[in-house]
C-alpha cells in the first residue's frame, strides 16, 4: 500500500497526522511517537537432541528479553569437572 493513498487521522495524543488503519485494524490511539509500547524480539532456540532437532523462535517483549539476555549473562555456579 501507498503511503500517500493512506487515510490520516489525528494522533488522540499530540494531534499529528497518523493512519487511519492504526485505529481501525489495529486499535492504537496514538502514533508510533507517542506510543508507550517498546519493539518486541525474536529469539531462536534450537530444541531436541541427536537427529531430532529442531529450531524455533521465541517472541519476547522488551522486559522478557532484557530478563532473558541477563540469564544467559550469568556464569554457570559450576564449571567443568576438575577445574
């Protein structure tokens, strides 16, 4: 779709000119700069074991994803065996 084809209406929070379809498909009431709402993340995991693996992803909001990037942060309480 053509941006210049788009129907614009008012942001309910700063009055700047925002597409209609955000309110209408979507449901937002304000535009993406007033938006309180942060950028969602794509996380790949692989699962299974041997030659029964497989791939995924996971969708993360910013507060699952910061949580999971500090888990994975975190030294192991143990390391290998004999060290």
């Amino acid at each position: 779709m053509n941006m210049k084809n788009l129907k614009m209406i008012p942001c309910t929070a700063c009055g700047e000119p925002m597409p209609e379809l955000r309110l209408t498909k979507f449901g937002y009431k304000v535009c993406v700069n007033c938006s309180t709402v942060g950028s969602y993340r794509a996380v790949t995991t692989t699962g299974g074991s041997g030659d029964h693996t497989w791939n995924d992803i996971q969708i993360m909001t910013p507060e699952q994803a910061k949580a999971a990037d500090a888990n994975a942060a975190k030294k192991p309480k143990w390391d290998r065996l004999g060290e």
